[in-house]
C-alpha cells in the first residue's frame, strides 16, 4: 500500500514539471525548481531558458526522504551569450 502511494506521489510531483524563477537583476541567473529525484527536469528547462548554453551556479539536491516530498531539487544557471 505505501508504494502505490509512494508511486502517487511521485506521479504527481512528475506532472508539475520544472519551474523558472528570474533571479535579480534582470540578465542574471535563472534559478530552476524541479521534482526530487528529477534533476533532468531541471536541466531540460535550463537548455529551454538558455539556448546558447548556460553555467550551473548552484546546485540543491534533496536527500532526505521526507523532504523530498516538500522541497523540489533547485539548479540556479548563468546563461551564455
């Protein structure tokens, strides 16, 4: 039964996708909210929001089970050119 939910939940979290927020000042980093455990969500929208490329300036990874159902994984990126 808590793996169904567990799958739920993650179905769940999977279906929001990633989120951009502009950093300020505008032109400057971009920081990328995704689901735990799916970082290449993060990178996906990073190569969206910066098509020349980009440079990771942060990276947060949740790795405590019970966070990752609250806190998403965060990417800030720089954008290139």
């Amino acid at each position: 039964m808590q793996r169904i939910l567990f799958a739920a939940a993650a179905a769940a979290l999977v279906g929001g996708c990633a989120m951009v927020t502009p950093e300020s000042p505008p032109g400057g980093p971009y920081a990328i909210n995704c689901p735990s455990t799916y970082l290449e969500f993060c990178f996906a929208k990073a190569k969206e929001v910066c098509p020349n490329g980009y440079q990771v300036v942060e990276m947060r990874r949740s790795n405590d089970v019970i966070m990752m159902a609250v806190a998403p994984d965060r990417v800030v990126v720089k954008c290139q050119g």
